[in-house]
C-alpha cells in the first residue's frame, strides 16, 4: 500500500511496520509503502490473522514469521498414531512416548492374554454410545453393544536393565464380537470332534497302522481346526494286540477363560483421561478403518510390462502415481458423501437400490459416458446422461453440457 504526501517522521522500526521505499507492484518506486499480509481459512475465506510488514521487506521473509503467528494463534495440535496389533512393542511404545505423539493400539494376545480379559466384568462395563456407519440403519436391538473399562497393561523390555513401562488400557467389549467368537468355537471344536472319531474309528486299519500315522493325523486335525489351545490328546499303543490308541479331550478350564473373554480386546494408549476418556479411545480406534478402506483400493493385481518395472526408481515413480489416484479416488467420495444429503444415500446406485456412494459405484454409473468434442471452439458435452447419472453428476457438481 502506497503512501503519498509528505513522510518526515523517523523511521520507528521494532514491532511496527514502518513506511519504506521498496518495490511495489504498480512500479511507483518514488513512493514509501507498507505490506500487509492475511491468512485466511479454506472454508469461506475468513481472515483469521492479519500482519503489517515494513514498506521494503521481502516477501520471503515474511512466510516464517507468518507461519509462528499461525502457530501461536492455532496452538500445537499433538499427532496421534493409531495402529493395529503389529505397533505394540516395548520399543515401539517406549520411542513413540518419548517423542510426545499420542497412541492408540490393541494388544495383542502375547501381551494381554486371554486370561487377563477373561477378568474383565462386563456388567460393572459402561456402555459406549457409538453407531458404525454400516449399522446406522438397524433398531437400536439390531446394533452391536459395545463396553469400556479402564485400566493399566506394564510392558517389560527385552533386557533386565529396561525400566517397566506401564501405559494405560481401555478393556472394550463388543456383544456382536463375543456371539461370533463363541460361535466360531464351538464350529472349530464340533468338526475336530468329528474327525477324531472318524479316526478312532479306524484306528489300525491301513491308514492309522501305529502311532506316528496317528500323530501325524492328529496334528493336522489341530492345525486346520485350529483347536490347538483347548484339545489334549494322548496317543499310545495297546500291548496285547499291537494297535495304536487315542484318547483325547477338551479342557474345560480353558475353554472357560476363553469364554469369559469372548468379545473383548485392550487398547493400549498413552492417552491421558483429560485428553480422551474411554468412549472416546474406542472411537478413535474405530476410526482406523478408513485407512485400512484405502489400503484395500491401493492393493490388488496391477498389469504392468516388465520393462518399466527394472530399478527402484521406477518402482518408487509407480508407488506415487498410485498413491496421487487413491488421492483422487478418496476425494471424489468425500465430495459425493458431503453433497449426498441427510440420508447419505443416492437413489438407484447399487442395484436400483439407494446406497451410500462410493468411488466404485460412481464410477460404475459413470463408465458407460462419453464426452462429445465440441466444434468451432464451443466446449464437450455429456449426451443424454441416464437419470442415475445425472444424480451422480449432480453430486459432484458437474454440468454434463459444460464438464470440466
């Protein structure tokens, strides 16, 4: 901003702008000026700070002290990591503390084993009020319950001279997840049970002739039912006719624990209860899977010619392109599911049928279209979209005689 007349005032400098011959814009070198700077928010531009600059300060020194202000005016914002079972570790944990992030993690069976969950009383458990998205449509009786309890986990490092770390655990509980342990195990179980009579059954015969036969087959029973933690089997040889034994049963203790553990899984955090209370680390925990929804769009088969595919470099410069398309893909289903209305659901997406868009079924509706060139220098058009496609047009804000 230029200034004019007379200026016979001394230059003040310190913490104030002071006009200054410097290089405007407009070429009027002959008159003092001062800068002024905003910053303003993405959403409806509202200028949220507001700086003066001396008249001849560059302007790229003016970004740094821009963004401290930015800073103080904001406050530090802490970065939260959320992870699944392969983050938990003592150095993993002990590393992440150190540097000041937030975590949230759930353990895995190794460091809160079922013995310890199996202490956890659901009844004395507060009940958490969270809908995932996949069930905001079901009766309330139709919903999977879910429960938090506070407590604390010590991780012991690898070597003696490692200090206990103790960290804070929220022990959740989920009705939906213990109804479907339950009945996972008892499937496992009845079908090991079947095919251990089936040998037994056979025991001497042409295939169970000694107990190495039998042993064997056992073990691969256990392995593929996956019943190793619950069955004890016991294998010998009777010394009047020479055949193999086998006897065998499900030990009721454990199965006990694992019953009373159904259904619920430790969050470890480093979380204080001022920060976040117990809903509010489930929650968050929950909202790992949008990553994990991202991951299984990048991955998959990808049909590439060998040749372009030779040295790191060009694995690197694919690895980008593909993650610059999954930028792509993840906005256009922001854009759709923020313009989709209350109900989050567009008419006839899936199946004729309202849904939820997502980048799949958009581009679905979308892939039978063409843009036609236009002639004499008018823009493309979209002939005829379908009434589908109109509302998938709509919803992104395209106009199908002028799209972009």
């Amino acid at each position: 901003m230029s200034l004019y007349g007379l200026y016979n005032h001394p230059e003040a400098g310190g913490e104030y702008a002071t006009p200054r011959f410097g290089h405007p814009k407009d070429g009027r070198t002959d008159l003092r000026q001062v800068q002024a700077g905003l910053a303003v928010s993405a959403d409806g531009g509202i200028p949220v700070l507001a700086r003066a600059y001396d008249g001849g300060a560059a302007e790229i020194s003016q970004v740094d002290e821009a963004m401290r202000a930015m800073r103080d005016l904001a406050g530090p914002r802490r970065f939260l990591l959320v992870g699944d079972r392969k983050l938990v570790s003592y150095r993993n944990l002990t590393a992440i503390d150190e540097t000041g992030v937030r975590f949230v993690a759930p353990a895995p069976r190794s460091i809160v084993p079922p013995a310890v969950l199996a202490t956890q009383d659901v009844a004395t458990a507060a009940i958490v009020h969270y809908v995932p998205a996949r069930e905001a449509d079901l009766f309330a009786h139709q919903r999977d319950l879910h429960r938090v309890r506070e407590g604390t986990v010590t991780l012991n490092g690898p070597t003696a001279a490692d200090p206990p770390a103790t960290y804070r655990a929220v022990f959740a509980h989920s009705a939906r997840r213990a109804q479907a342990s339950r009945t996972a195990r008892e499937a496992a179980i009845e079908k090991a049970r079947t095919d251990l009579a089936r040998v037994h059954r056979t025991l001497g015969g042409r295939y169970y002739r000694d107990t190495d036969a039998v042993d064997t087959r056992v073990a691969k029973i256990t392995a593929e039912r996956k019943v190793g933690r619950w069955l004890r089997v016991h294998t010998d040889t009777d010394l009047d006719t020479g055949k193999p034994l086998l006897v065998w049963h499900f030990d009721a203790e454990t199965l006990a624990v694992d019953e009373n553990a159904d259904g619920w899984f430790a969050l470890l955090t480093n979380l204080t209860t001022d920060e976040a209370d117990a809903d509010e680390v489930l929650v968050t925990y929950k909202g790992q899977e949008a990553v994990e929804r991202r991951y299984s769009a990048l991955k998959g088969p990808l049909g590439i010619a060998p040749v372009f595919l030779q040295n790191p470099k060009r694995i690197h410069g694919l690895i980008h392109l593909l993650c610059l398309s999954l930028l792509v893909w993840a906005l256009i289903e922001r854009e759709a599911r923020r313009a989709a209305g209350p109900s989050g659901k567009v008419p006839g997406l899936y199946a004729r049928r309202p849904a939820v868009p997502t980048t799949l079924l958009i581009v679905r509706a979308l892939a039978p279209m063409r843009l036609v060139p236009g002639r004499d220098g008018q823009p493309g058009y979209i002939p005829r979209p379908t009434p589908l496609q109109q509302r998938v047009l709509d919803l992104l804000g395209v106009d199908p005689t002028h799209p972009p």
